[in-house]
C-alpha cells in the first residue's frame, strides 16, 4: 500500500480506531464527510495527491459501514489518471463502491480498455481485476473481446493471463449471453496445452464454467484434461511452488476432475483407461498422515477422485478398492476424516453395486453410531438408513433398537423414525415388525409420533393371520410395570379389536383383560381415555356368555364418564352405554373394524418432508423404492382411489450428476422387479390388486409393488397431464420427454371432483404455487375467479394462463401477471357464458416458472354441465302435463344403464341433488323410482325445464332405467349423458390384459362403506 | 405496589456492564448481553426506550455516558421504572457531588451496591430522598453503634424518620442566618410551522427551593395563579386585581406542603425538608409569551445550491436579555460548502449534525438579527431522495423572564422562635423542545 506520506489519512484513521464507543465514531465520520465534500467541491480543483487521499477516505469510510454517496465522479476520474498510486486507488474504490448498473461506469469503460489493450502490465492487472469484481453487462459487451485476446496472447507474463481468465469466467458467469464463446472450442484446447500452472488452474476454472453450459462442445478438451491430470498425478514438470506439501497442484488436479465430471462419460478406450490409471495412483496414494494441511489437501483430491470414479461408473473392483479405502477412513481415530468417510460411503449408495461391499463395513459403521461426535453419530445413522435392505434389516433395525436406549435426545426422534420405517419397509415377515415397532414404544415412548402406532393399527387390521400375535404381545407389553402412554394406546386397541382371539389362553379371559387395561386408566390423559372406552365397549361385546360382572364393571366406568369435561369422552361414554343395552344387537354395531385402504405410509412421506434434498438423501431414497420388502407391501390392497404407493422418483433429478437419472431409473426398476420375483414364494393369499397401471409393463405386471413404482415413476415423468389422462378413464398414459420436477400435492382429479359439486375451493397445488377457484353462477352467466397464491419467498415468473374453451362456453381471463410476487396472491376473473348444453370441459393451461423449473399444469375448470342448472320443484299438476307433452325421442330419450356403482336409494337422492337435479318426492308411486326436475340455462336454450325419472330395481341395484325430457334434443342428450358418468362406477384402471395366467388379476374394489354404517362411525371415531 | 425492576444495569456506551444489581430471579443474568445484541448495536437505539426481547422488557436511559437499563419480565409500571431511574440518578449526583458518569461509578462501587440495596427491595421502589438516605447510610461506610461515641449530632432514628409525621426533616436544625432560596424555572416547548402558525405550545416549569432554616418552619407560598388568587378574592370580598392570573395544569408537589390545607384554603403551605428540593412542578398550556419568534426562508435553488435566511425576533423586554441562544437550520446531508453573513453572533456549519449552528453569547430584547446563508451541495448518486426539511431548533435561556408570567407573589417563613429570614427570588426561562417548521 502506498499509504506512506498521506498524514491526513492515516490521522483520520487512528482517530477513528481511538473512539471510545459507535457514536463517537459517526460523529467523527460525520465531519470527515463533510471536509471531504467541502474539498471535492472546491473550485480550484484538487491535487492528484489530495483527490487520492480523499478518495482513500472515502473507501475507508465505506468499508466502516457508512453511506457515501457522492464522489464516485472524483473515483472514477482517478483511473485515468497517469501514476500507478492514483490509478490504484481509482480502480480499488470504482470496483467496491460502485455495482454494475452504475451509469458512471461507462465514463470509465474506455480508459479501462485502454489500460488492457495498452502495454503496461500492472495496469491491464487493474483493470483486469477491477472488470472482473463488477462483471457487468456493459463491460461484458465491450471488453469481453479485448480480455479474451489477452487470455490468448503469447506475449504477455502468465500473471496477466492468469487475471484475463479469471476476468473472462466472471463475465461468463454473470452474462453467458453477451460473452461469445462460439469457437472457444479450439481455444479452450490450445490453452489446455498451457504449460505454466498458474494458467492453467485459471483456464481449468473457465473451463468448467464453459462445460457446465455446454458439454458437447468442448469433448475435445476431454483428453487434455485427461493429459493434465496425468501430468500433475505423475508430477511430471512441476514447479515447486505449485507443489502444496508435496501434492502437485492439488487445487488444478480437483478442478480438472471436476470438469471431467460434467462430460457423460469417457469414450475412448485409451484416454478412459489412463483416466482410470490416474484415478487408481490417487486412491492407492492417499493416505491418513500426521499433518493437517496436508490431509486436507489430499482429501480434496481423493474426494473429487471419488466423485468422478461414481460419475464415470467404473468396474466394480475400482468401487470396492473406493469402499475399501473409505473403510479404512471411518476406522481412524481422527474425527473429520471419520466423518467424510462415512459421508462419502453414504453418497457411494449412489452406486448400486457397491452395497455389497459397504455391508462389509456393517460393523464398523455401527460403531460409528456410538462416536462421541454427534454428527458423525448422525452421519452413521444415514448411513446405515441408507444401506439397510431385506438381508441385513433385522441386523440394523436390532442394532438401532440396541442404540436407542442409549442415544442421546436430540436423535431419538429421528432414530425412532427411521427404525420405524426400515422396519416397515424392510420386515422378512409381519411378525417381526410388530415386535420391531412395539419394542420401539417400550423404549422411546415419548419419540414415537402417532403415525408410527397408527401403522401398526392398520398392518394388524389388515392382516388377520397377525391379529393373535399382536394381541398377545401387546398383552404381554402391557404386563409390564411402567408403560408408556403410546404403548396403552396400541395396546388398547388392538387388545380391544382382538382379545378375543386369546381367549382360551390363560390369564386372558375377558375380564383379565378388561383389569389389565383397567389399571392403566388413571396414568393416561384425555387423549388416550377414549381408545380406552372403546375397548372396554368391545371387551364387553366379546365377552360371551355375557358376564354379568364385567358388564356391571364397564357400564359404571361409562356411567362415571358420561359427564367428563372433555366432549369426545363424554360423548363416547353416552354413546357405548346406549349401545351396550341394546345386548345381541350390540354384536352388529361394534363388529370388528374393516379393513384400513392402503395409503400411503405416513412414515415415509413424513421421512421425506423432513428431509433435506441433498444429492445422497435422495439417492438414498431411490433405493429406498427400490427394495420394498414384499412382506408388507403384497398385503396392501391397492384401493380403486388409491394414491400411488411409496415415492416418486421426481426427486431423482435432485441427485448431482442429471445425466445418471436415466440409466439409473430403468436399472432400478429392472433391480426391483428380479428381486420381488426372487421373493415371489413368500406371497400370500392375497393377489395384487388390478388397480395398478400394470399392463404398461406387459408381462410383469403382475407385481404388485412394482407395477406401483411403475406407475407413481410415470406420473412423476408425464406430471399432471398423466394424471388427468388417467382419470378421463385411459390408462395409456402419455410419457413426455420433458421432466416435470415438480409434483402436485394432492389429486388434481379429486380436486376436480370436488369442485364440481361446490362453488369455491383449491384446484391445483404444488410446493410452489396454489390456485384456488371462487366462483358465482347466475342463470348462463358464470363468474370464476382464479387465485394464484405464490407459496415462496421468491417470486414466480413466466406466469402463463391460457383457458381452451369448448365450443359451448365463451370464456373471458382477464389479465394474468407475468410474476406473481413472494407470499403473494393474484386475482384474476374469468367471465363464462353458456351458449348450448354441452358436457366438455373447459381447460386452463397453466404454466409458470421457478428458478429453472418450468412448470406446466392442464386443469380442467369447473364450469361443468350442472354449474347451469337450477333446482326447481314441480307439482303432480305441472309435471304430468309437461311429461306427456314431451313425448319420444329426441326430446324425450329413455336408456336402461347397466353397471351402476351400487347405492342405496337415500344416497342417490343426495348425489342428484347435490348436482341441482331437484328431486320431487311422491310423484311417483313406487317407491323405488325417483323423478326430479330442474331447469337449465344457455344462451340457446335459455331457460329449459328438463324432467329426469329413474327406475331402479331393487333386486339389481346395478341397473336402471332413465327417461329425461326436455325442450332441446340437445339438453335432452346431454343431460342423460351427463348423469349417466355420474351414476355409472368408471373404474379408475381398465382390466389388464394378462398374458401370462398363472395368477390372473382379481379386482378386489374397496367395500364402499355407506355413511350411515354404525362400522365406519367407529372408524371415523378412532 | 407495582414491580418496577427485576434487575438493573448501568452500562457504558460501548456496552459493558459497570454495575448491575439482580432484584429478582425472574431474569437471566446473560439479557444485558440481549439488550446489547439487540438494541445497542442497532440503529434503533434511542428511538424507543421501552424494548421487548424475548419475553423481557428492557426500560432504557440514557445519562451522560452511562446507560441504565432496567430489565423486567412481569408486566411492570414503566412510567414508575422510569421515575425510579430518574430520582435514583438525582441520589447518586448528591451523593457523588453533582457528576454522574462512568468515572464516578467506577469511583463508588461499594457505596452504589449500598444505595441500590437500600433504594429497591424485590423489585419494588423504596425510600429515594437523599436526606432520609445520607442519614444512615455515609459516605464512611458502615458505623458501628458501639465504637461511636454518643456525638454532638444525634443519633438519627431511621424509623421516626421515615413513618414520623414530618419524615423529610429533622428536628434541631440550627442556622446563623437563615436563608430561603426560591428559583422557578420554566422551559418552552414550541413546535411552529413555516407560516408562524403555533402547532403546539406548552411550558413546563418548576419550582425549585434551598432552605437554611433552623429548626421546624412553617412557609407558605403566594403565586399569581387563578386558583390562589380566586380564593383569596373570596376572602376579602374585593374584586380579584386587573393583573393576569396563570391557571396552572398538572401540579404535583413535594410531599412536604400540606394538601389538605391547600384543598381547603388554596394555599400552599410547608414545612420544607433541610437543602434543595423541588417544591412543585406544573404546566401551562394556555398563554404561553413566546420569548422568540423565528422567520426562516429556505429556498433550494437547484440540485446544488440553496439559500438561506433566517430572522429571529426577541419579543421579551428590552431591559432584558437571552443568554446562550444557539439556532441550528438543519442543512441536507451533501453540503459541501457554506458562506454567512450574520447581523450579530457567529455561524458555522456542523457537519457531524447536519446543521448550520448560529450562536448569539448575549441577546438583547427586542432586537432581530438576521443571518443569511448560500449553501452549496454536493451531486450525490441518489438523487431521488428529495431532502425532509427538518425543523429549525433553539436553545437559549431568559432569566428573569417567565414564559408563563407566573409570578411569586409572597413567600412568608413562620417559626415559633420568631427569627427573620432572608428570602431570593429568581426566575429563569429554558429552551425545551423549541422548534420551527422551515
């Protein structure tokens, strides 16, 4: 620095740093500000000596933390100055106080471009620098040329190339679009050849960011890169000052395999196998020694190594020597180094075929857990998460149960979660998980979330042959001394569901059991009380003969309760006590829960909100779909409105190196099904449901769990569009090539459903974006407002909407904002108008952008067929006559529909009523037939009385028969058309065609459960 | 009896802890460092002296270079935190002999620990009266009751004192000549606009006694407020005299003067304590004598030039003068150049305060001096942020001027030894908030 000779400067600056306290300061800085404004504004000008000296301060002042707004004129004009302290000075203070949109900029561009065309290198170095600390667009425009001549030049001294590249990468980086790179090609290549390092390591950063944007291009450069890194890896031509403890250049080896990882992969044989050479002298040549600095320095290299040796895919006997050097790595004693072992071990996962070898490391791993550093106990946690499969699940599983009780707090929850769901994932049989899961409760009662037990519920529920088993050891669990609030919720319930089953043992009769549970009351909370009642309801319905003792026990306990406080007890109290006189009948009512519809595990969807999206998690969790244990997985029936089990592989395209997605997709897939149909012998009795979109994969599908990863892989790949094809009842989905990152929450179609019934509500969610719809609908008018809520903190852009009306409906979206801003809704209306009777959608092609995801939703809007019609009550006088006036077809049009979803006769009533199809009780004498009316509006028919009768049989309540009149032969055709989809069951999956017979697909539709059964009253109670 | 203080810090500028007294365990001993985090190192500090932070609330003052921080986390008084602060502060300056600062602080720990013992119990204000105080707990620290020999001074008994019926004033006094001093002091708070009109305009005065008086005298006090004057009217059945009367808001006095009998006969009557005290305070809204009048002209004459004149008129009487008198017009922020021509005194521009600062020594009544400025600006990156115009401020002091035209009208001294007394009367008139929309 040439402070030397400024007095006033450095005057200043011990003043400042003698203040006692922040205000002292400002007021110092306050008239300092002010002296230096009085000097620039001097009308005899200033000395080059005192502008520098001022400008210094002002720099000084600003690097403080104050505002200087003023005198950037003063800076700039600094630059051009001849002596190198001012121009220094000049550069400094343009390059910190000024940002790229500065107009003063400009003034400077063409002395800045005469200091790096001109001869002197310390300038071009300033200039060079300062150019490259701004990086704006005008700069990038008119000097980009100029830097790049001068990153080419033979003339010049390493040291102003060494900037020039530097420079060139952060014009690159901030306008990849005003830097012309075409032809950079060659360039790039005859750099590579550079011999001087320092050169080099800067080119190999541009280099990267160049192969970054566009790899294709530059697959020239992949053998230099190749010829580089052998030269550093066999320190050939070296200079010692490049040499880092003993590592040639290890900053240039870890950027050259970084831009090796951006090229797909290494086609020429030669080129591949020196590559490997190299990457094989690292991995053999790295080792744990006693400095720090250089540890850390070959750990880079090793690690980048590492990185490219899972990028490059190498033969397995590269992978296990990978694994056995990481082995060696969590076996040291040295805390970071046994934390990036188990790190990188977790991000090998990536690579399949190296979980043979890492389970070789099982042992160790698990000592790990036991570390005294927390994030390498963590870091081990993942890892065994990670690596756990069918074979080694109990081991880990048993392990972590193992840890728990010695773990600190700070991990048992996610300990918990996780044994939970390796456990559920990866059972060898159902037994064993009920264990696994209740053993869990014993120990970290207070970690154990409710959809851990809820699960259990239902995998006991669902599987009878378990029912016993669970019931016994929950008996068993409850035998204990101190138990858990959570175990008495599990236990209750099933020992309530189930007891029964034990009946004979000893010590299990139904009054054994009702004191066990008994004595559990007074230690439980509100919460727990009422699985409490409910289980004493079904002790008391099981206990057969009836026993008058127990029955006197459990109606006192539901009396005493009867006036609790809380209202779901008391209410259930009341409601057990009335039911339990009612004696035999009470065996109707309280009958044993139905069967759970399998969903999705709450488990792992929790695991996977919770998680951070980082490359290794995610790869973790393509494994994760790929070895689902068929033991539980087989026993879910897939529901007809069954959301698509397990995960999507959307997230895959979260993992580091994009280009791997693909291959490794159909792997996985390939990978899962020989192994389910290595296990396929354990399957029980069950057969998969016809549910899953199975047929796509021909003769497999009859797997049941694959089918489901299949299928939730194609939704993720199609995105919305796949969905909505699906439920418009084709089940040939349409694969694009695009890849929708971004998956809906919640099913577009049911939302859609439930939107054509009521008026306002959310159409479309994602993680991003939320639209919601509002809408009036007056005789054939239609008001929709659509509410575009942006759900982030950073704004949406390319906000796109366009509405394709069908011929029946004009349709008006006013404006729809390009961005819509963080945490912000936009409103925007739509004006629909019905012109004719017409059952096709409206859809809203929706796209908008985040970051670089474009996301792009085709939502069907509700302005359905029944929005237009309004319920209206006729009279026997009205309707006779006009039923007869309507005589035959078209206007009258009579079918008889087969395949009607079976529904009691009230239900039907509600549904047509729910869509303003008005029905008028007592027109017709039998009972069975129902005969409703409403009117319809349209621009062309205006409004039309339309009358509806449906005959159904009470034998087959499969089929009816529907006769509907109206003026308009359209109407008329339409309508019937209309409630006919609504009427008729539409499978969500067509049958599969199955070649191969052995064990044909039976349908097993989920039992509709009608609202009124006093079952699903329970249910919904629990 | 509300809490007022869990704790208590007194810091210096930069933040560290001098002193700190915990009353209750309700608070951490680590908030301070919140309160320094979190306040002391923003740019809020002094905006707001009432903060909460994480469920504590912390009461901030600042006085000379001493910060003094009470934090609390029930929900306390602050207007009696506050005025704890305020009378523990004007203890400390007469036990320290008028300076209270950092140095004098550090210089009385062992005593300020003793006070703060004895001046809150559990977070509850106690006993403040330097008198009571200085009584028995000395500068010398802690007397034994045997070592001391049964002296010329009685022993004081702390409870007579305190529960006695005169609790502010001990018996026996003796004085070779006895003096009265009676000081009112006022200031004016002002806020004007540009046109001249009054915005607001309030006076704030009180009235400050010495008494070296012996033994236990009885004073009564004559002022020309309405209340008084009414009441004395109605006694002697005259009319009230054409003069002014002053209504007077807000009076709070000492509680040595006697309410009951100034709720029956209007008078203000005492037994004052030994030494200074502060009689009474009280307010005035209505019938303020401004003392100046203020006429600014600033005009902006482009991006980098502005012009300023200011005229202010003394309206006090001619006889009488200001003393002090210091207008600052507040410039913008990139003044970079300044020339002044002034009738009388000297201007100059501070630039740590953004202000021209015009300094009169001596202002006589009934003149009008003038400055008239031509600031130049310097060209600044943001242009768009247009300048806020703040209001002109003056400080000055008028003695012998009240801005509220109160007036002592009597001060008699009654003793039943019957000796004469020599009473002084002086008034002065402070600048409060005294400011000028320009």
């Amino acid at each position: 620095m040439t402070m030397h000779g400024m007095r006033g400067l450095s005057v200043f600056i011990s003043d400042i740093r003698n203040c006692q306290n922040k205000e002292q300061e400002r007021l110092r800085v306050d008239k300092e500000l002010g002296n230096v404004r009085t000097r620039f504004k001097n009308e005899k000008g200033l000395t080059p000596y005192e502008k520098k000296k001022y400008v210094w301060k002002m720099l000084y002042i600003y690097m403080l933390g104050y505002d200087v707004d003023f005198g950037h004129m003063e800076a700039v004009s600094l630059i051009s100055a001849p002596k190198y302290p001012e121009k220094q000075v000049g550069y400094i203070v343009t390059s910190c106080l000024l940002n790229e949109n500065h107009d003063f900029l400009r003034l400077a561009i063409n002395t800045v471009r005469n200091d790096i065309i001109g001869r002197n290198e310390t300038f071009q170095c300033l200039a060079l620098t300062m150019v490259g600390n701004i990086g704006g667009r005008e700069f990038a425009e008119s000097l980009a040329p100029d830097v790049q001549k001068l990153l080419l030049s033979s003339s010049c001294r390493p040291l102003v190339r060494k900037k020039a590249a530097l420079c060139l990468l952060r014009l690159f980086r901030k306008n990849p679009d005003v830097v012309n790179v075409d032809g950079w090609v060659d360039r790039m290549a005859q750099l590579l050849d550079e011999r001087d390092l320092g050169v080099l390591t800067s080119s190999m950063s541009l280099l990267v960011a160049l192969v970054s944007n566009n790899h294709e291009a530059y697959w020239t450069c992949l053998p230099k890169c190749v010829k580089i890194l052998e030269r550093l890896a066999r320190n050939q031509d070296v200079p010692q000052e490049y040499t880092y403890y003993g590592i040639p250049s290890p900053w240039l080896q870890v950027k050259t395999m970084r831009a090796l990882q951006y090229f797909p992969t290494v086609e020429d044989p030669n080129t591949r196998r020196t590559l490997f050479e190299v990457l094989q002298r690292i991995l053999m040549g790295t080792d744990v020694v006693k400095n720090v600095n250089k540890n850390n320095a070959s750990h880079a290299v090793l690690f980048e190594a590492l990185a490219l040796v899972m990028h490059l895919d190498a033969e397995k006997e590269m992978m296990s020597q990978c694994v056995a050097l990481l082995g060696k790595f969590i076996a040291v004693r040295e805390p970071n180094i046994r934390y990036l072992g188990l790190e990188n071990m977790t991000r090998m996962l990536m690579v399949t075929d190296v979980q043979e070898i890492i389970k070789r490391h099982q042992a160790q791993i698990i000592t790990s857990l036991k570390d005294p550093d927390i994030s390498i106990r963590r870091r081990a946690l993942d890892l065994l998460y990670g690596m756990c499969d069918v074979t080694n699940a109990k081991d880990i599983v048993e392990e972590l149960l193992q840890y728990l009780s010695s773990a600190d707090f700070a991990m048992r929850e996610e300990l918990s979660l996780k044994a939970a769901i390796l456990a559920e994932k990866f059972a060898p049989d159902l037994s064993w998980y009920v264990d696994v899961i209740l053993q869990l409760i014993d120990k970290a009662g207070d970690f154990i979330s409710d959809d851990i037990w809820f699960r259990v519920v239902q995998f006991v529920t669902n599987n009878d042959d378990l029912q016993l088993y669970a019931a016994a050891k929950a008996k068993e669990y409850l035998d204990k001394p101190a138990v858990h609030e959570t175990m008495v919720k599990v236990s209750a319930y099933i020992l309530g569901e189930y007891s029964h089953l034990l009946a004979r043992r000893l010590g299990c009769s139904p009054k054994e059991i009702f004191s066990i549970l008994h004595e559990k009351l007074p230690t439980v909370s509100t919460t727990t009380i009422p699985i409490l009642l409910s289980a004493y309801a079904k002790i008391l319905m099981h206990a057969q003969p009836p026993d008058q003792e127990l029955q006197n026990q459990i109606w006192a306990i539901f009396n005493k309760y009867e006036s609790c406080i809380d209202a779901e007890i008391q209410q259930r109290a009341v409601e057990y006590f009335a039911l339990s006189r009612k004696g035999a009948a009470l065996m109707d009512i309280l009958a044993e829960m139905p069967k759970f519809p399998e969903r999705q595990s709450s488990l792992i969807k929790k695991a996977e909100d919770g998680e951070v999206d980082t490359a290794e998690q995610s790869a973790i969790k393509l494994r994760a779909q790929q070895q689902m244990s068929n033991a539980l997985v087989v026993t879910d029936q897939c529901p007809a409105n069954g959301a698509p089990p397990a995960v999507s592989v959307g997230q895959l395209s979260l993992v580091k190196v994009p280009s791997m997605v693909s291959t490794e997709d159909h792997n996985s897939t390939d990978q899962s099904l020989s192994q389910e149909n290595g296990t396929l012998s354990k399957v029980d009795s069950q057969p998969p449901s016809a549910d899953l979109l199975g047929d796509l994969l021909g003769p497999l599908a009859i797997e049941g769990p694959p089918g489901a990863t299949v299928q939730s892989e194609r939704n993720a790949v199609s995105g919305l569009k796949g969905v909505l094809d699906a439920v418009d009842g084709s089940a040939i989905v349409p694969v694009e090539e695009h890849t929708n990152t971004v998956q809906p929450i919640g099913n577009i179609a049911e939302r859609f459903h439930a939107l054509c019934l009521k008026d306002s509500g959310v159409l479309y969610e994602d993680p991003y974006i939320q639209i919601g719809i509002k809408a009036e609908w007056r005789a054939h008018h239609g008001r929709l407002v659509l509410f575009l809520g942006n759900k982030n903190t950073a704004p949406l852009i390319s906000v796109q909407a366009v509405i394709l009306p069908p011929a029946h409906l004009k349709m008006e979206l006013s404006l729809v904002p390009d961005t819509i801003p963080p945490r912000a809704q936009v409103q925007c209306p739509l004006e629909i108008v019905n012109l004719k009777p017409s059952r096709d959608v409206a859809v809203l092609d929706f796209s908008y952008k985040f970051g670089a995801n474009m996301v792009n939703a085709k939502l069907r809007l509700p302005a359905v067929l029944n929005k237009f019609l309004q319920p209206i009550p006729v009279s026997a006088e009205e309707f006779f006559p006009q039923w007869r006036s309507l005589s035959g077809p078209p206007l009258k049009l009579q079918e008889v529909v087969r395949g009607v979803r079976p529904m009691p006769l009230p239900d039907m009533v509600n549904l047509l009523n729910s869509f303003r199809l008005m029905i008028c009780p007592g027109l017709d004498p039998n009972p069975n037939n129902l005969v409703a009316s409403t009117t319809f509006y349209s621009e062309h028919t205006r409004a039309m009385l339309c009358l509806i009768r449906i005959e159904t049989d009470p034998a087959d309540r499969t089929q009816l028969r529907m006769t509907l009149a109206s003026g308009d032969p359209t109407l008329t055709f339409e309508l019937k058309e209309f409630i006919k989809e609504q009427l008729v069951s539409i499978p969500t999956a067509p049958w599969a065609p199955v070649p191969a017979p052995p064990a044909p697909p039976v349908a097993q539709p989920t039992p509709q459960i009608p609202a009124n059964d006093p079952a699903a009253v329970l249910a919904g109670l629990m | 009896m509300p809490v007022a203080a869990s704790a208590i810090y007194f810091l210096n500028l930069r933040g560290d802890v001098l002193i700190n007294r915990l009353y209750r365990d309700d608070v951490g001993g680590n908030m301070v460092d919140a309160f320094r985090m979190h306040i002391m190192q923003t740019k809020e500090l002094g905006t707001c002296p009432v903060r909460q932070i994480g469920g504590c609330s912390f009461f901030y003052m600042r006085i000379s270079n001493v910060y003094i921080v009470i934090v609390v986390s029930s929900n306390a008084n602050v207007a009696c935190a506050f005025k704890f602060v305020v009378e523990a502060v004007a203890l400390f300056k007469s036990y320290f002999g008028g300076a209270f600062d950092e140095d004098a602080i550090r210089n009385n720990f062992v005593l300020i620990y003793e006070l703060l013992d004895e001046i809150m119990d559990f977070g509850y204000p106690q006993n403040l009266s330097p008198e009571i105080l200085k009584l028995y707990i000395t500068q010398e620290g802690v007397r034994s009751p045997f070592s001391s020999k049964p002296s010329d001074k009685p022993v004081p008994n702390a409870t007579l004192q305190v529960t006695g019926a005169v609790g502010w004033r001990r018996e026996g006094l003796v004085y070779k000549k006895n003096e009265v001093f009676l000081d009112i002091v006022e200031s004016v708070n002002l806020l004007m606009s540009s046109k001249g009109s009054v915005l607001r305009c309030d006076v704030t005065g009180k009235i400050l006694m010495k008494c070296f008086l012996s033994g236990m005298p009885d004073l009564k006090l004559g002022l020309n407020d309405k209340i008084g004057l009414e009441k004395e009217s109605q006694l002697k059945s005259r009319p009230a005299k054409s003069g002014k009367t002053i209504e007077l808001d807000d009076v709070t006095f000492h509680q040595c003067v006697n309410l009951t009998r100034f709720n029956s006969e209007k008078t203000v009557s005492f037994v004052p304590p030994d030494g200074e005290f502060e009689l009474m305070k009280y307010r005035i809204t209505e019938g303020v004598n401004l003392p100046f009048r203020v006429l600014p002209t600033i005009k902006e004459l482009g991006r980098t030039r502005m012009e300023v004149n200011v005229k202010v008129k003394s309206v006090f009487g001619a006889k009488m003068f200001a003393l002090g008198v210091v207008i600052k017009i507040p410039v913008p922020k990139q003044t970079a150049k300044t020339s002044f021509q002034v009738t009388s005194g000297r201007a100059k521009y501070n630039a740590a305060i953004d202000c021209l600062v015009w300094k009169i020594r001596k202002f006589p009544g009934q003149t009008e001096p003038t400055l008239s400025a031509e600031v130049e600006l310097i060209s600044t990156m943001t242009e768009k942020k247009s300048w806020t115009r703040p209001p002109i401020q003056m400080e000055f002091q008028v003695p012998m001027f009240t801005a509220s035209g109160l007036r002592v009208r009597f001060l008699k001294v009654w003793e039943k030894s019957g000796y004469n007394t020599v009473e002084w009367v002086r008034y002065i008139t402070k600048a409060g908030s005294y400011e000028i929309r320009c």
